[in-house]
C-alpha cells in the first residue's frame, strides 16, 4: 500500500501552513489616523522556503494513539520555513509539529531528510548561539548531505570518506594542539658579537 503522493502532499502542506500554522509576518507599522498598530498579515508562498523528501515513518513515529504497527512505510515529508523563521512539519498532509524558534538540529535533520518523531519534536526548539547558527549550520548541512549521499548511493565507501574528514578534523585541530613555538630574532639583530 503506497502513502505518497507528492503533489497533493506538497500542496496540502503549503496551504495549511500559509493559511494557519505558520506565524504571521509582522508588519511591524503604524496605520491610519488613529495609530492603529498592524497586526500582521499571512505569509506568502514566495516568503517561505520549502522542502519535500520521502521518510520512512512508523504509526508510532507519527503520534497515532494505540498504534498496534511498528512496520515502517515510506511518506511525503514536507517542511515548511515561513519568513518569521518558523517552521512546520508535515507528513502526507498532517501536520506533524510546528517549531517557532528552530535550532540547528532541526535544519541538520531537514538536509538529512530524516526528522524526528511527533513525541520528540521539542528537541528542535530554541535557537543556537549565533556562532553556531552561522557557522556549524552550513557546515552541518553539508554534512549531513554528504551521510545521506553516501548512505544512499554508495554505503561501502562510508569508511574512506570518515577517513577523509577526520583527516581534515586533525588539520584544522593541529594548530591549537602544538603551542608555537617562540619567535627568534634573526642574527645581527638585536644581539652584539664581541
């Protein structure tokens, strides 16, 4: 029994999030005469940024109270950034959680294409440090692109491209292992000669 249809997942998915479960934008303005703040408006599908993979999910997984099948099946995953920066979860057309301040967690799971169950769905909340946010994310990303790769195309080289990065991970650790050593003065300089 197949549980895809991409179309109609994807297109259920950014409906229900543009039209009530993604955060409005706010304006952030003061309107007419009588100083009316804005209270925002509804996202636009160009605000929000949008990816769709397959996952394999349990009924467990999915939160479906008195699940007796713990048989995994494959299920359109759409995730949903909106441009207040939450992001919302969906399987097939059912909306799995939404995170209102996602971590870097959730955007390392996203490019593995392989989210966390319903229950743990609060793992993804609360930001990083801006460091982290900026630097581990985009090196994160790719990371966990580059598993996902290798795990679906090629699992035996697995092995040769750890190697690789803890070749690297060793290079760029060096460095802080191996104090400097103390700068000398060139001869002549600084020194007499009797």
């Amino acid at each position: 029994m197949s549980h895809r249809d991409p179309v109609r997942s994807l297109r259920c998915a950014l409906q229900c999030a543009l039209k009530q479960d993604l955060l409005n934008v706010d304006l952030d303005r003061v309107g007419g005469a009588g100083g009316r703040r804005c209270s925002g408006r509804r996202p636009r599908e160009d605000e929000c940024d949008v990816v769709l993979f397959v996952q394999s999910w349990t009924d467990e997984a999915l939160g479906h109270a008195g699940a007796e099948g713990a048989r995994p099946f494959e299920q359109d995953t759409t995730v949903v950034v909106g441009p207040a920066q939450d992001a919302c979860v969906y399987v097939g057309a059912e909306l799995l959680y939404h995170v209102i301040h996602p971590n870097r967690r959730f955007f390392l799971d996203v490019a593995a294409h392989c989210m966390a169950p319903k229950a743990d769905g609060g793992v993804y909340e609360g930001r990083d440090d801006p460091v982290t946010e900026s630097v581990d994310i985009e090196v994160g990303a790719m990371l966990a692109r580059l598993h996902a790769q290798v795990r679906a195309g090629e699992p035996q080289r697995a092995l040769l491209v750890a190697r690789y990065l803890h070749r690297c991970a060793v290079r760029l650790e060096a460095p802080l292992r191996s104090p400097t050593p103390p700068q000398r003065a060139p001869a002549g300089i600084g020194s007499r000669r009797h």
